[in-house]
C-alpha cells in the first residue's frame, strides 16, 4: 500500500499498469459475487471490496481525493447502513428469492448484449497508444481520442485534486451544489419520516397520539395481513438474525 | 367647430363645457345609480326607509335636470361634457361623454319628472310589499339607466343605457316572480327586445364601417355624406331597434304582457319613458333618417299601421290596464308616424304629452285596481266615480286628453302629427291616422265609461275607496300637466316647444315633399276634432246609453272581425306557431346533434382511451424487474442506433 | 495505460450490476446491484475527467455519490417499512403499482 | 516511486514507525492494567520484567498458543475476516503519521512517516470508518445475539461520531489549507497568534479540539462509550464468540487504535513532533521530535487510561444525544467560524490580535453552547427515557414511578 500510495500518481507507468489489471480483477470479481452469492452479508462485504477496488482505480486516474471520499462515503457510511439494516431485519439469506429460468436466460443474455456493445464501443480508438494518459502521449490518428492527463491541470501543491475539484464545485457548480445540499436535507427528512415505524408500537400512547389521523390513513394501505405477521414476528424475534440461519 | 346638418333651425353650437351646471349633467345619472347601489345594500337595515332614499335620488336628479334644462334655456347649444373613456383600442374610441341639448333637455325633464311622480306614487301602490325596498331600488336603477340612455354622446355609450333599460324593465316586470306568468312575461319582454337589439347592432357595425366613429355628433355631421342604400339600410335597422323597444308592429307583442308588473312600472317605463326611447334614438338620428326618404316611408307606415291595429284591439280588451297597453302601443305608432312623415318636433311633443296623460291613465288605473282589491275587468265596474272622486276627475281630464278634445295636451300634439303627415304628402298614412284617432276616442271612452260611470257591477266583497294622498298627489299633478300641457308648450303649430327643438331636428325641406292635396290646416283641425268627437259618442251610445247591469257581459257587437280584435289578430299565436316550433324543432336537432354526435365524438374518444389503456396497462406489471428489464431493451436498443450511425 | 480500459471495465461492472438487478427478488440486494451501477459509472466519469483534463467529470462523481448517498437513506428506510409491512423483502410481491 | 531512492529506504521507513506503534501499543496495555490497578487500589501486574513491563508479551505469546475454538454455527469467513480488517485498518491509519522529524541514515534521508499524503488526513478518516466493520461483521459473524447486538450499536455509535469528528477535521484542514499531514505540522511549528503559546492547532481551534477527544473516545470504543463490548450488559460484546489468537487481534487492534487515536490528535491539534530542540547537535537532535511526540501521545493514552477507570458506561441513548445533538452541532458551527476566520485573513484589514480575540469570542460562546446544550440535552433525555425504550424491557419499575406530566395529558 505504501508503494502504491507513491507510485499511483505517476501517470503511464508500468506501476499504473499493474496496479488497474490487480483492482480490475477485484473490481469485476467482486461485482460478479455481489450478484452471485445467496448471502446478502457476504454479497454487502463483496461490495464493500468492489468499492475499495474503485477508490483504488480512481488513485489511478489521478484523483486521489475522490479515491478517499469514495471509501469515506461509500465504505464508511453507505455500506454501513446497507448492512446496518441487513442485520436490523434479520435477512442475510434469501434462498427463495431467485429468478425462474426464463428471466435468468433473459438477464444473462441482455446483460451480454449490452456487455458486447460496450466492448465494441470502446476497443480501437480509445485503446490505442494516444489514449496513453500524459502530456506526452503521442497523437491520436485517425478514430483515435486522445487522453490528456490530469498532471497539468492541477495545483503544484495539490496532488490530489481536492483543490481543482472544491474550485469547480463552488464556482461553475454552486446551484448543483447548493442542491445537493438540500437534497441531502430532504432525503434525510424523509428517512426520519419513513422510519418512524409508528403501526408498530399502537400501546406506545405518544406516537399514537401525535400520528392518529396519518394513522388512519396508512391503515388503508394494509391491504393484507402480511403486516400483521411481520410485527409480530419482529416482536418476537427480538434479536435480529438469531432465528434465521442454519450453519 | 363643428357645423351640424340640422337645418330645421339656426344650428347649434359645440360647446365643451365642464363646469357650471353643464358640467354637474352626469349627476343626474350619478344619483339615481348611488341610490340604487344604496338602497340596494341597505335593503336589511333599512327597510322601508330604503324608499326614503330612492325617492331622494330621484328627486334630486329631477331638480338637477331642471337646472340644466333652464341652462340649456338660456343659452341654446350643442353642449359635451367630457367623462372618461370607456374603451380605446385602436382608432375605436367610447368615451362616456354627456351630450346636452334641447332633445336631452326635453327627454331629461320627462324622464326624472314622471319618475319622480312615480317614486312618490310607488309609496302608497306598494306599501306592505315583502320587496319594498327593492323594488324603489330598481326604479332607481331604471332611471339612471334610462338617463345614461338619454345622456349618451356615443351610441354605444347609448345602446348601454339601452340595455340597463331592458334589464331593468326585465327585473320590474318579473318583480312579482312567484308567478310563473310574471316571470314569462319579463322573459318575452327580454328576448323580444333581443331581437331589436341585434338589429341596433348590425345598425352600430354598419355605422362604425360607414362613418369610423360612433360619437353622435360625428354621425350626425357626416349623415349628409351617405349613400342612399347605406342611409337605407342603416335607418331601417336603427328602426329595428326602436321598434323593439317602443313596440311598433310586428314587436309590439311584449308591451301588453309587460303589465304583468306593478302598476307604476307600467306608468313609468311602459307607458311614459322606456318605450319611448326609440322614438328618441330615431329623433335624435334624425339627420341620417333624412337621407332616406324610403325609410321614413316605411317608419311611418309601420307607425300607422301600428296606430290602427293596436286601436282595433284596445277596443275589445277587458282588461283595465291591457286596454291601456294597447292605447299605449297605437300612440307610439303616432310617434313613428311623426317620424316617417318627418315631423321630427311633434314625435318629441307627443311623447311629451303622452308621458302626461299615459301616465296619468297608469297611475289611475292603478288607483282604481287598489281600491277594488286588483281586480282588472272593467265590466266589474261601473260607477266608480262617487267613491273615488280625484280619480274620477283626474281620469277624466286623461280621458278627454287622449282622446283628442281641445285644449288638453293630447289634441294638439296628435292633431299636429296628423295635419304633419297629409302636408308632407303621406295621404294614406293620413287616413288611417285618423282612423286610429276615432278609434283611440272610442275605446278610451269605454274604457272611461265602464269605469266611472254607470251602475256599480262591482263585486259584493269589494270594497272600493279613495287612493291615499302619495297616490292621488300624483295624480293631480300629472292632471294639470295633461290639461295645460299642451296649451303650453305648443298651442299652434309652430309653438314654444317646436322653435326650441328646431336645432336638434333635421329639416325635411329637401326631400321635395308636397301636400297630399288641396285641405288647409283650417281644415284639418276640425276634421280631428269631429274625429274624436264621433268616437266619444259612439262609445256613449254603445256602453253608456244603455244600461249596463251587473254581471252581464254586454258587448253590442259580435262577430268573426270582433273576435279577430279580441284575439289580437293571433299575433301571439302566429308566434308560437312560427317561432317557438321552429326553435323548439331546431332545438331538438341540436339536441340530437349534441347528444349523438358531439357527445359521441367526446366518449368515444374516452371509449377508445380505455380500450386502449385496458391493454396497454399489461405493461404496468407493478414489477421493480420487469421495468429493469424494459430499460435493459431500450438501452440495447439506443446503443445499436448509436454505433450503427457512428460506424 | 490507455483510457478505454477503464470504459470498458466500468462497462462490464455496469452490466453485471444490471444483470443483478434482474436476477435477484431481494429488494436490499437489488440495492446493491443499483450502487454497483452507480460505480460503474463513476468510473466512468472519473476516467473521462482525466481524459479530457477537466474536472466536470470529478464534480459528476462528486455528485454521483451524493444522489447515492440521499437514494440509500431513503431507500434503506422505505425497505425496512416494507419489510414491516409484507414480512419480505421480495420485490416481486409489493406489487400496489399494477395495473 | 522516486528513482533515486533505493528500494530499502521506504522498507525502513515503514519497518520502523509499525515497530514503533507496537512497541507503544504493548507499553499501553501494560500501562493501563497498571494504572487502574492503582485506581482500584490494586497493583496490577507485576511479575514479568521490571514492573511487569514484559507481562503483554506474554500475554500475546499465550493466545498465540491458545486453542482456536471456532464455534460451529459461526459464518465462517466473515467469522475469520474480521479481526484482520481491525487489525489491517489500525495499522494502515499510521501510515500517514509522522513521528519524528527528517533523518539521515547511511547518506539516505529519509523521514520517520510511512507515507506523506496529499490527503493524510482523509485517510485517517477513511479508514477509521473502515474499521467498524471490523466489530460490525465480528458480531454478525457469531450468530449469537449478544455479539450482534454489540455490533449494531458499534456500527451506529461508529458512523453517528465519525460525523462529528470529520467536522472537526474539517475545520483543521480548512484553517491549515492544506490536507497534507507534514503541512499541517508545519503549520503548528514555532510560536502562534498568541506570544508565548505554542502555535498548536487546539488553541485557536479548541471546540473542535474538544469534539474530535470526545468523538476519538467513542470512535475508539473506549469507556465511557464502550457500548460495543459492554461486559455488564452483552458480556463481550462482539468478541464474546471470539478465543485465542483472533481474539488476540481485537484486543491489538482496540488497544491499537487507542495509541493511533492519541497520535492522531496530537498531529493534529498538538504539534505532532513538533518542540524545541535545546540545541542539540544535527546527530542526535532528530531524537527531539520522536521524544516530544512520544511524550505527547503518551499523555494522551494516559488520559485514555484516567478516563477508563474513572468514569461508568453512559447509556445508549445518552450517547447518540451527544453525538447528534451537541458534537455534531458544534462541530458544524466551528467549521463555518473557521471557514469565515479564513475568508477574512485571506481578505485582510483585520489586525491579528482583534482576529485573535474574535476567534477567542467565537470559541467561548460555542462552548457555553456546548455545555448549556448538553444539560439540556441531558434533561429532555431523562423526560423522553420512557418514550425512547421500550419500556417493559428496560424499566420494570415504570409503573411504579411517577410518570411524566406530559404522559397524563395524553387522550385516549
């Protein structure tokens, strides 16, 4: 990790070579276990391992910052939630939740497809010698597309890219920016809303109370009695994820 | 300044006034329309005070027009009072100017004067009435509208006036609505004169495409550029109006159902005002009429034509206030007959004299329907005139009036447009006028004679009296104007009345009209004279000479003709044959059209969108993979479009 | 290293995520298929700033997570109703939207 | 890597700051049974090597060669993953410590840091948020309640004080200007704004001092805030299934991380290697900063200690009050006051001392905001415990207590 902590910025070396075909594999494995296995902990480590793999690519790239917010967020806090909820509900494993036959041809063969069409997008002219990422890469032929490289375009002082990437987002990117902020609040508003859980807890005289009349009208949505069979189960489970596995 | 093309007389000055009493002219709409709004808001705290109110307006508004009629008076001229604009779009601009002259001066004083007498009289007729207040609030309404109406510079400002008048007189007529009958009467009154206004409006546009303008005084100094096609039809569809409002055949229907409202709405606005305004809006045209001599032909035959028929039927009417519709309806015919024969000065004199003693008969009959408990057959009366004395005398002064004996009003004004129409050379119209005017002696006298004289046939539980005094007050005054009226204004042919409108009257020197022969006026005012004479006894010896009993329908003729009369010539009749089935079939067409075709078109389109959403929403599996796996299609899809362009 | 083989693995983790997606019922691994996407793209983006040597590319990643971020707060707690309502977390039976 | 640096230098360079943190974390854990042994008035151990200094080795060398029981119905990989990830995450977070200055060994110069990042500090923060998993998936692991319990409120406590501690970051980097740990030592270096003081980043920004201690606490696991292990309530915790050499790893990775926490903090908010070196000569004076940062780190791990054995577990609840209500709060308000002292510096017309005694203004009113909003927190918590547990479970005695007011005012 160290070596690769000091190599990874220089652009077009072996080093970068090397280390894209090691996090690539990851990446791709990962991903393909993520969507395999039939435990969805082992399937939620497997992408925590995906994600890390994508941070390692992104130092490849040059964008060192964004290799650490993508662990910060998508490692530290996103994947947590996922599995934080995974072992809120006790479900880590759905071995009834697969597709039938037809589908998985269908999915397999679609997912093909478009796979194909990727491969033929993109082999040829963006993988010839002038999409050699660096200021010295030589010129693109004909159907070629060049590869600039972020080293010139950076600070002297700011390898990372945190500096080039926080002046766009407060100069050319404020109103995105400002909106992401306040997409943020009203996701996190509609969280607290949604988590609020009160069909659950009817002897809890506070929440009933305070929520009667939206009470009354999410009663209607309960349209069969699988509710009623998950609250008691929830209830009764008491500790979640104790009562599932068998071994 | 503009020079007009009326050349009866010294023409008039132009004058801008917007100061001096001129200037406070748009008071006297102003007042009764603050009156209106007023007694209308206040109808629940105040009551019957609301009538204080509306009496105060009116009255208010008739001394303002005094003022400005004395102004007017003193300085003769063409006066505008410029108001605001209404509308300004393009080169078309409505302003609500005032224009003042004699014409308005004249209309203003009858106007607020009989309305005035009205309101006073109203106190007493609808005392007790659950809509007492309202009812003086539309009067207030009527007559600032009929005011806008008279006040109007612009015919359109003119046509809005109208309109209040017809909506008013709508809303007065159909006061008592609880009856259905009331309320079909205020209906026919409406879209009869529906039909009149839409001939007003084409006669508007064609006004608008000939002159560009609508200002009266532009109109009435361009009148001698038109063509006589244009002067042609532009006269006959401002007829088309007037004759709408003033009931001229073939729209006279509505007036004699009008009486369906309370008495002094009969007085005031079917009798002395309203009905007269398209007597006015063709005087006050008078310019452009005079460019068609073929038009005035046909206003005055329609005029005289009206005059008889409307006579023939007043005589077999029993209803005491039908026969005065009628009455009513052949005067005006007089009015128009005046103005085909282009005696402009003595159309406006007749309706002066007619708001007098019209009103006066009104106001009488409703007297006499008060004191016998509204009942209205005259054959159950009789011998009123000892227990209603001042409507006995007050009656009889109208009678005598109306029927043409000197010197009340009546004679010199219908005398006047008769002796008019044969030294303009109308000969015809002439003869039938005079028939019309022994036939007015005839019926009013009946009409008199049943009443007033004779033996009581009233009723044993009727118990007739004397009218109280804001009744009989009324009465009295509008007796003294009838009866001196005519004295005073224009006594002989070329009177007081007839030199102060000759400004505001287009002359007919030019038409080359000639006398329709050799009789001299000193010999044509006898000739009415014996006229109504002969009318008065024929009546007597028909309904007075005998004894008529009570409870015993006595009329001395009877026949196919008298019932033609009674029935009025089945006009109504005629109607509903040809137009209410007409429009009743060309409704249940549209009916059909509306329910087969538009309604058809309308769920079949909603048909097929649910047939098409019936299948289509298969799609819909409510499935998070089966839109995934849509998704995945259209992507394939859009990369093949793709790399098959870039390729 | 030439830039196409980021395109094509990001490609290829975009397929497969998507392939997730139609294979499993599981509403929370269907999640992961999404975020597993959303990478892919990010990628992507990342790869194309240092192509073009600009940073819009960084800024669509940046933003990228942050729509991530808000999808799976959301998402998580409309899941956990879910399961507290209809007891599973197959995203073949929730199916209200129907027809 | 730099061509002209030979291969060895970075070995040597990482050899010894791991050797270092080691050796720190074995003297930890002998210091910490020592020192609440004396709290508790006993002696702690004390019979291998002088003062038992050796007694962790010996520790180590027996769970080495404990049997492993790994019971049967544990997840099994995931079950073997986790210790490593702590253990991984704890010593990659040191990499971008520095413990000492610039040293010149065998005509190399090489300095005592593994790895001087562009974005040093974030990766402290990016992989302590790596190491929940490793508690998290411990107690998943065991299919045993008491562990996953532990995990679920490790993770929750874990991602709930990140929150406030990278806040806290925040404003470090933000007034330093940089996200480079050597530039944000540099920055502490020499005297501050005040004459007289250290030019360490706690002075100026002290709230955010205070929020990332009290944040490092919980982060670290430690008491007051060991709800993960809590013995009293979940026995152990999330290691509760774990036994010899894995469990060997939690123990090294938690006391780890108490050693890794203190030198975070004293990188930077203390100075890191920074202080005077008397002189010295250039031979020996690179001991200077690895003594000043040893001393300061151990202060810090001592503290860590004192709060061990003097204050009892906080509630559950009480603690997530903390961390949202108050450090997060706190933490947001000082990284706009910092942000908004940067922006006025850079624009200038302020002189130093009345920006001083602004930011000292500023950092008073936020801790008296800290302090009032954590009684109040504090008062509304003791109201809502009913509302908050449920309350068969957690409160037998609920009914015999009176209640609340505002549960009577409560319609049926």
């Amino acid at each position: 990790m160290t070596l690769l902590a000091q190599v990874a910025p220089t652009a077009g070396g072996t080093a970068e070579v090397v280390v894209f075909w090691v996090f690539a594999v990851i990446a791709l494995g990962s991903a393909i276990a993520v969507i395999s296995l039939r435990n969805v902990v082992h399937g939620a480590v497997m992408l925590v391992l995906n994600f890390l793999s994508i941070g390692g690519l992104f130092l490849t790239l040059e964008s060192a910052f964004l290799s650490v917010i993508q662990v910060l967020v998508y490692g530290g806090a996103i994947m947590v939630l996922f599995l934080f909820v995974i072992m809120l509900l006790g479900v880590d494993r759905d071995d009834l939740l697969q597709a039938d036959l037809r589908t998985r041809v269908l999915a397999i063969a679609g997912g093909a497809l478009l796979a194909g069409a990727v491969l033929f997008a993109f082999v040829g002219p963006y993988t010839s010698e002038a999409s050699v990422c660096g200021p010295d890469a030589p010129a693109p032929g004909p159907g070629e597309v060049a590869c600039a490289g972020l080293a010139e375009a950076y600070d002297e002082d700011d390898g990372a890219g945190a500096r080039f990437l926080g002046r766009s987002l407060f100069t050319t990117y404020t109103y995105p920016f400002e909106l992401a902020a306040l997409l943020l609040t009203v996701a996190t508003i509609g969280a607290v809303i949604l988590a609020r859980r009160r069909d659950l807890e009817p002897e809890d005289e506070d929440l009933a109370d305070l929520d009667a009349a939206a009470a009354d009208d999410l009663d209607g949505d309960d349209l069969d009695g699988a509710s009623g069979a998950a609250a008691e189960r929830h209830v009764a489970g008491d500790g979640p994820g104790t009562t599932e596995r068998g071994g | 300044m503009i020079q007009l093309a009326y050349a009866a007389g010294e023409a008039n000055e132009v004058i801008e006034a917007t100061s001096g009493v001129i200037g406070a002219a748009w008071l006297v709409p102003a007042l009764p329309l603050v009156g209106f709004v007023v007694v209308l808001l206040a109808t629940r705290t105040l009551r019957d005070r609301a009538a204080v109110i509306a009496i105060a307006a009116s009255a208010a508004a008739f001394v303002v027009s005094v003022a400005v009629a004395i102004a007017v008076l003193a300085d003769p001229a063409s006066y505008v009072r410029p108001m605001p604009t209404w509308i300004d779009v393009g080169g078309f601009t409505v302003t609500f100017d005032l224009l003042v002259d004699q014409l308005t001066a004249v209309m203003l004083l009858v106007v607020t004067g009989v309305g005035f007498l009205v309101h006073l009289y109203s106190v007493g007729y609808m005392h007790g009435d659950e809509r007492y207040p309202r009812f003086f609030a539309y009067l207030n309404l009527f007559l600032a509208s009929m005011l806008i109406l008279v006040l109007a510079g612009d015919l359109l400002t003119l046509f809005l006036g109208w309109e209040l008048v017809g909506l008013s007189s709508y809303l007065l007529i159909g006061f008592w609505f609880e009856d259905a009958s009331n309320a079909s009467a205020a209906k026919k009154a409406f879209v009869t004169n529906r039909v009149g206004d839409v001939s007003f409006m084409v006669a508007m546009f064609l006004a608008f495409a000939t002159f560009g303008t609508l200002e009266i005084l532009e109109l009435v100094e361009d009148a001698a550029t038109l063509s006589s096609t244009t002067a042609f039809a532009l006269v006959l569809l401002l007829m088309g109006g007037a004759a709408a409002k003033s009931a001229q055949i073939p729209l006279h229907v509505w007036l004699p159902d009008a009486m369906a409202g309370p008495t002094p709405v009969s007085a005031l606005i079917h009798a002395a005002t309203m009905v007269t305004a398209g007597v006015y809006l063709t005087v006050r045209m008078s310019p452009v009429l005079v460019a068609s001599l073929d038009a005035m032909t046909v206003i005055a035959w329609i005029g005289a034509l009206t005059a008889l028929l409307a006579a023939l039927v007043a005589v077999r009417q029993d209803d005491i206030k039908k026969i005065l519709a009628y009455s009513t309806v052949s005067q005006l015919g007089f009015m128009f007959i005046a103005v085909g024969v282009g005696a402009f000065r003595e159309a406006i004199f007749h309706l002066v004299t007619h708001a007098f003693f019209k009103g006066l008969l009104f106001l009488a009959a409703g007297s006499v329907m008060h004191a016998m408990a509204n009942r209205t057959d005259i054959w159950r009366m009789g011998g009123l005139r000892k227990v209603m004395p001042v409507t006995f005398a007050t009656s009889l002064i109208g009678w005598l009036a109306i029927s043409g004996i000197p010197p009340f009003a009546g004679f010199f004004s219908k005398d006047q447009i008769l002796t008019e129409a044969y030294l303009h050379g109308f000969g015809g119209v002439y003869v039938v006028g005079l028939v019309a005017a022994i036939l007015t002696a005839f019926y009013m006298s009946r009409w008199f004679f049943l009443i007033f004289l004779g033996t009581p046939r009233w009723p044993a539980d009727a118990h007739p009296h004397e009218s109280p005094t804001t009744m009989t007050t009324p009465l009295i005054i509008l007796a003294v104007l009838s009866a001196g009226g005519g004295l005073a204004l224009n006594p002989v042919h070329s009177g007081p009345l007839y030199q102060f409108l000759a400004p505001v009257s287009a002359s007919v020197e030019g038409l080359g009209l000639t006398p329709a022969g050799p009789l001299t006026e000193a010999v044509l005012i006898p000739v009415a004279i014996v006229a109504a004479l002969v009318g008065i006894a024929t009546a007597w010896a028909a309904y007075l000479r005998r004894d008529v009993s009570q409870g015993v329908v006595r009329e001395p003729v009877r026949g196919p003709l008298a019932e033609l009369f009674e029935r009025k010539f089945f006009v109504d009749e005629l109607y509903e044959a040809v137009f209410t089935r007409f429009g009743r079939r060309a409704a249940e067409v549209m009916v059909w059209f509306d329910t087969r075709v538009i309604d058809g078109a309308v769920n079949g389109a909603g048909a097929a969108s649910l047939a098409v959403a019936r299948t289509t929403r298969r799609t819909q599996t409510g499935g998070v993979r089966t839109y995934v796996g849509a998704m995945l299609a259209g992507a394939i899809v859009v990369v093949a479009v793709l790399m098959l362009q870039v390729r | 290293m030439e830039i196409g083989y980021y395109f094509i693995l990001s490609g290829l983790m975009f397929c497969i995520g998507l392939v997730g997606v139609l294979l499993r019922r599981n509403a929370i691994v269907l999640f992961m298929c999404v975020e597993l996407m959303l990478n892919a793209v990010n990628l992507t983006l990342a790869a194309a700033a240092r192509m073009w040597a600009g940073p819009d590319g960084q800024v669509f990643v940046f933003f990228v997570i942050v729509v991530a971020a808000a999808e799976v707060v959301v998402g998580l707690a409309i899941i956990v109703n879910l399961y507290f309502r209809r007891g599973t977390l197959d995203v073949d039976v929730p199916q209200l939207l129907r027809w | 890597m730099e061509p002209s640096t030979p291969l060895w230098v970075p070995v040597l360079q990482t050899l010894v700051v791991f050797a270092y943190f080691l050796l720190f974390t074995a003297l930890l854990i002998w210091a910490e049974r020592r020192v609440v042994g004396r709290m508790q008035s006993r002696i702690g151990p004390n019979r291998i090597g002088p003062g038992g200094v050796l007694q962790t080795l010996i520790d180590g060398v027996k769970m080495f060669f404990k049997e492993d029981v790994t019971p049967s119905m544990v997840n099994n990989p995931i079950y073997t993953v986790a210790p490593l990830v702590g253990v991984i995450a704890g010593f990659l977070t040191v990499a971008v410590i520095p413990i000492g200055g610039e040293v010149t060994l065998f005509g190399e110069e090489f300095t005592l840091v593994v790895a001087d990042l562009h974005v040093g500090v974030l990766w402290v923060l990016a992989l302590s948020s790596l190491h929940v998993y490793s508690t998290f998936l411990a107690g998943w692991a065991s299919n045993s309640p008491y562990p996953l319990m532990g995990g679920i409120r490790s993770s929750a406590q874990m991602i709930s004080y990140e929150i406030a501690q990278g806040l806290a970051v925040a404003s470090v980097f933000v007034y330093a200007g940089s996200l480079r740990v050597s530039d944000i030592v540099a920055a502490q270096a020499g005297s501050g704004p005040i004459a007289g003081m250290p030019g360490w980043y706690a002075i100026p920004l002290f709230p955010a001092f205070v929020v990332f201690v009290v944040g490092m606490v919980a982060e670290a696991g430690r008491p007051p805030f060991d709800l993960a292990e809590a013995e009293g309530e979940l026995v152990g915790g999330f290691h509760t299934e774990y036994s010899g050499l894995r469990f060997g790893m939690f123990m090294l990775a938690e006391f780890m991380s108490v050693v890794v926490m203190s030198a975070i903090v004293v990188t930077l908010f203390l100075g890191g290697p920074s202080g005077p070196t008397f002189g010295l000569p250039d031979a020996v004076a690179w001991v200077m900063p690895v003594f000043w940062f040893t001393l300061k780190t151990a202060a810090f791990v001592f503290f860590f200690i004192l709060l061990r054995g003097a204050l009892p577990r906080t509630r559950y609840h009480r603690l997530m009050d903390l961390g949202w209500k108050v450090l997060i709060p706190v933490a947001l308000v000082w990284v706009l006051v910092t942000a908004a002292w940067v922006l006025v510096s850079e624009a200038g017309g302020i002189s130093a001392a009345t920006r001083t005694w602004l930011a000292v203004g500023a950092g008073v009113i936020v801790i008296a905001l800290l302090l009032t909003g954590e009684r109040q927190t504090a008062r509304a918590t003791d109201a809502d415990v009913d509302a908050w547990d449920d309350p068969d479970r957690d409160d037998p005695d609920r009914d015999a207590k009176p209640r609340a007011p505002h549960d009577e005012e409560v319609a049926p």
